[in-house]
C-alpha cells in the first residue's frame, strides 16, 4: 500500500497500533515514511 505524504517527515519509520474491527484483537503495522509503504 502506497501512502501519500504531504510532507517529508524526519522518522523514517512509525508504529501503528489499533484494534480490529470486531475489538477483539490488537493491530501493528509498521510505516515506512521515505517508501511510503
């Protein structure tokens, strides 16, 4: 997935976590600022 960014940030890489949509389990992905991935 390709994420567009409107500008560059100095972390290259960022944590992300959530929930599922049934709130039932927990989420991680890992962004990639420079690859936008």
């Amino acid at each position: 997935m390709r994420i567009p960014l409107a500008a560059p940030c100095s972390r290259r890489l960022q944590l992300l976590s959530g929930l599922a949509a049934d709130g039932r389990a927990e989420l991680y992905k890992f962004v990639d600022f420079l690859a936008g991935t």
